[in-house]
C-alpha cells in the first residue's frame, strides 16, 4: 500500500457506496460471489484477501476490514475478472474506486497564503495555477 495513505475514512459510512457508484458506475449489489473473478485473477496468489471478498466486505459495509488489507493495490486491472463475470460487474473499476477514494482522502490542500511572498515572485505562474488545481478543495 502507498505510504502516504491512512487506514482510515473520513467519510460517513452510509456514503461510502454511493461515492463508489459515483465514481466506477458498478453497484457491488449486482454481485452474487459466484466466485469467477477471483478463478480466473492472475494476481490472487499474491493478494491477501480474494477480490470477490472485497465485493462482500463493501456489501455488508465492513469497511474498516477492507482497509487492513493490500489486494485493492496488488489489482492488475487486467479485466480478467470483469471478462468472467456473468452479471457483468466490473470489478476492476470498483478496485480503483476504492483506491481512488482512499487518494482523495489524504489530499493535503494547498491556500495561496501558505506559500511565502518571496517565493511567489520566483515561481512560474503555470506551477502556481497547477498546484491551487490540484491540491484545492
């Protein structure tokens, strides 16, 4: 897992799926843990937890125990699993959604008026604008 990310949501829980959904436009509902992603996963040797029991852990909202585990950042995203499964559930976007949501949560915002006068004047306006972009709420 990437150092720079906590083991923690700073999101309400009840949220937590439907920020998913947003984000992959899968409902891990349609799952019904036949088991085919994970068969067929070229990566399941080296994960901790299988991906269909990551599906089941965002299903009965077990989100805490999701993030004691690495299989979320061992995901290929080969589509091997989203090829195999019969209700078309896509879940490599939902890996990357999770990741994606664990990221954003550990943004550290940046406010113009942290960046001292003197640098600035030195700092390409290009890098400035890129930055209040990227690191702003």
């Amino acid at each position: 897992m990437p150092e720079n990310t906590k083991k923690e949501l700073n999101i309400k829980p009840e949220e937590i799926l439907e920020i998913i959904k947003d984000i992959s436009g899968q409902d891990v509902y349609v799952c019904y843990q036949c088991g085919k992603c994970t068969a067929g996963c070229p990566m399941s040797e080296n994960m901790d937890i299988m991906p269909n029991q990551i599906i089941r852990l965002l299903q009965i909202g077990a989100f805490d125990e999701l993030l004691k585990h690495n299989t979320i950042w061992l995901c290929a995203s080969c589509l091997t699993c989203t090829s195999r499964c019969p209700k078309g559930v896509d879940l490599a976007r939902i890996m990357e959604a999770v990741r994606l949501l664990l990221l954003r949560q550990n943004v550290a915002y940046l406010n113009a008026s942290d960046i001292p006068e003197e640098d600035r004047e030195e700092l390409p306006i290009q890098a400035l604008v890129g930055a209040m972009r990227k690191y702003s709420p």
